[in-house]
C-alpha cells in the first residue's frame, strides 16, 4: 500500500486557512489540493468536519524515564502525547537520575527510537539538579540537547546562573528556567491569597516567581543568552516578559493549560490533584494569561507530569505537585478560547474566537514557535504543504467529550479535568507519514 490521503477536511497553519486533502507519501506530505483521489491504492483517513493542523509540540514534559517505570515511560508519555495530537515533546531532565551527562541523554534519546512521537531531551543546568555546580552541558550538547532546565526547582545562586547563561549562550543553547525562589517559597502549598487565608493552607506568593523572572531577564541582558521561562502563572511575569520583548532581549515564556483554565478556588477542595507549582492563581491572573495567548506573547506547554495515585492521595499539603496534560491540553486551550470561560467557576470574561482565529492561536502557540524555541524546525512546526515533513493533528473542533481518568494512554491518573467536559478533541496523529493515532485511539 502506497502512503494515504487525509481528506476531507480544512488546513490551518501560518500561511492560512483553505479547505483541502492532505496526500502523503513515506514521511512526506507530496500534495495539498482541493481534492485528491486515492489513486495507487493510497489509504484515506476520513477527516471531514475536521481541521489538519501541523504537529504538535509540547515544550515541558516529564516523561519520568529513566526512575519511575510505574509513572509513565518514554513509549507511555509519547502514547499519551500523540493521543493529545502531539508529534514532538520535549522531556524534562528532572529523572532519576536526573538527565545531567551524556549517558543518560543517550539512554532516552535510545528509549524515543520507539516513541509514538519525535522527543528531543533537556539537559540539567546543574549537576544533580543540586544548584551548586554546572553540569556538562557542552558534551550535553555535543549529544543533541538543545535546553538546558532544572525544572522542579529554579537556579536560585545568581552567579551560577550567570555562568550557566554565559555558557549555554556560546554554545547557542536555551536556557529555560523554573521560575521560582526558594526561600520566598518555602513551605507553601498554594497560591498566597484569599483562598490560602480562607483554607488555612500556607501560600507561596506571586513575587517568588517574579522575583526570580526579573532576575533570569536581567541576566539574559547581561549574557546574550535565550532564556525561556518555564509555566508563566502571574501577571507580573507577564508584564517582565514585556518589558523584555521591548527591550529586544532574546526572551520567551509558555504558560500551562491548567493556569489558562483553573483559579486557585479549586483548591477549596482540598483535592490534591489541584495542587501544582507554579500553583494555580485567582481569576485575574488566569484572563491576563488567557490574554497573553491570545494575543501572541506566549506559547502553551504542558508541563505534562505524572504521579502516582497513592502521593496524590496524601493530604494536600503532604501531596506532590503535578497534574497530566498531554492528553488534555488541545481541548482545555480550545474550550477556553472558543467558549471565553475557564473550567473554574468565575473564569468568564475572556475573549471569545471564532474556530478560525483560535486555530491560527493554537497553530502558533502550541506548533510552530515551540518547535523554534526547541531547535525542531524543519520536521516540525512547519506550514501543511507539499514537501513537508507529515507531522500532523487532525482535530474535530466540535467534538465534545468528558475526561476520564481511568481510560487514558498515560500510566498515571492525575488529571484535574477528570469528569469535566471539554469542545475539541484529537481525531487522527499522524507520525513521520504514519497514523500513530486513528479515531481518538493509539495503534500501538
Ligand atoms: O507541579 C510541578 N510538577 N511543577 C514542576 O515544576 C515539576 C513537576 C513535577 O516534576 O512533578
């Protein structure tokens, strides 16, 4: 059987909207016409009422492999990311051990041979992510990592982060920062506010993560280095990042589906799977974010990062932070753009986009500039015509469905969204020319 035609459906990328079938032959996309036959016995993937949008690529995820097999894995996560319409993930290095030298680079980069989806391996800033000393992030290099992170936790010793910059930016790396300091941090759980004062639970406040954005952005002046900051939750950052953006400093940031879609109301349930770091904020910060999407400023990342159901059983302060997002975050971002509410009570007042303009969002946001940031332009990201690499999503922008916990690709279970229902929903993935997703379920 030779390659397939994905028809019936509309193409967004950055060059626009037009109705059109999508024909493919090995990992090559060969033609984008109005209509194309299935001459030469080509399969069709039906995709009518749908639209074929690039891949796409999530710029945080902990894959937790190598250390926690019974959390998710390289092949589970990139399951888990092509049923979310994923064809690229960035995994996070905070592993255990953590991805901080060359073998243990080589040894995910040999796990994502068998992926579901291209996966391209942060490095460590610092060695054992302990924020004392520099990891080997030039051989780190040399082996193919283009992002260097501590995620889990921010470079809190400026000079150090200094250097990492001075270092990362000779080698044209990014360095991408878990925006975070400690001590104003300490010991909190929760967003420092209303909510926390009323739950008795200890806040982490705003300014810990400012505080540490103006100073990476300070730096990125001094050092020339890119900096990208990791899940933007406050609208302090985002007026930092700004400011950057207009001082021409070589900054982004990305900003987390469930900071676009939950307020820190929902703690009020004292269910731990609402507990995240950066944690979730109050309603304004939640719109500013939902604003800064839309209007450019930022791209979406999962921070996709999976626990075990007995941690998140713990009570909230004993619980750890994380929540699963690979599977969830093109139908959070879509039911958010398109109905102008979050998924929390009192998240109304947001801009409300038309299918059109909320897939030219998404198409930028989640597709094409996260590939830039993580140096995967050229196989990924790229416009929908031929002699493109065949890495796509083909989304049912009508589609509702209710999350269920217990019927998704990840090994784990910890998604805030369980039984909450969402617009738009991942049809088809297609791989390097290869359906890896077919009607909302994983081939393999
Ligand atoms: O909530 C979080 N969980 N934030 C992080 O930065 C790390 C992540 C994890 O690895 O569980």
């Amino acid at each position: 059987m030779k390659g397939m035609v994905v028809r019936g459906a509309t193409v967004v990328d950055s060059s626009g909207v037009r109705r059109a079938d999508v024909a493919i032959d090995d990992r090559e996309i060969v033609a984008v016409e109005s209509s194309i036959d299935a001459a030469g016995g080509r399969r069709v993937v039906d995709a009518s009422g749908c639209l074929v949008l690039p891949g796409l690529v999530d710029l945080h995820a902990h894959l937790r492999d190598p250390g926690n097999p019974e959390c998710e894995t390289v092949e589970s996560a990139s399951r888990a990311a092509a049923r979310g319409g994923y064809t690229a993930v960035v995994a996070m290095p905070n592993t255990d051990p953590p991805i901080d030298s060359v073998e243990v680079v080589r040894y995910v980069q040999e796990r994502a041979t068998r992926a579901m989806t291209e996966v391209a391996v942060a490095g460590t800033i610092t060695a054992g992510r302990k924020g004392e000393r520099l990891a080997p992030m030039g051989e780190m290099f040399e082996a193919g990592v283009r992002l260097f992170t501590d995620d889990g936790a921010g470079v809190q010793d400026a000079l150090l982060m200094r250097r990492a910059m001075e270092y990362a930016g000779g080698l044209g790396a990014i360095i991408a920062e878990h925006c975070e300091e400690a001590r104003l941090a300490y010991r909190g759980h929760m967003h420092e506010g209303r909510w926390s004062s009323f739950l008795g639970i200890p806040g982490i406040p705003a300014e810990a993560e400012e505080v540490m954005a103006a100073r990476d952005i300070a730096l990125s002046r001094l050092t020339g280095c890119r900096l990208h900051l990791l899940h933007i939750s406050t609208t302090g950052t985002l007026d930092l990042v700004r400011k950057a953006f207009k001082a021409g400093l070589p900054v982004t940031g990305e900003v987390a589906p469930h900071h676009l879609s939950l307020s820190d109301a929902e703690v009020a349930s004292y269910d731990p799977q609402f507990k995240v770091n950066p944690p979730l904020r109050p309603a304004e910060d939640v719109r500013s974010l939902v604003n800064a999407l839309v209007s450019g400023e930022v791209v979406v990342a999962t921070d996709h990062a999976p626990h075990p159901a007995d941690s998140k059983e713990l009570p909230f302060d004993q619980a750890p932070p994380g929540m699963l997002g690979l599977e969830t975050a093109l139908g959070v971002v879509w039911t958010v753009l398109t109905s102008g509410s979050g998924l929390s009570t009192g998240l109304d007042d947001m801009p409300v986009l038309s299918f059109e303009e909320a897939a030219a969002v998404v198409v930028e946001a989640m597709s094409v500039v996260p590939a830039r940031i993580a140096g995967l332009e050229g196989a990924q990201g790229g416009t929908v015509r031929a002699g493109s690499a065949a890495n796509l999503c083909v989304f049912d922008p009508a589609a509702t469905w209710v999350v269920d916990r217990n019927r998704l690709a990840s090994l784990s279970a910890n998604t805030p969204y369980d039984g909450r229902k969402l617009t738009g929903r991942v049809r088809h993935t297609i791989f390097r020319g290869e359906p890896v997703v077919v009607d909302g379920e994983p081939l393999r």
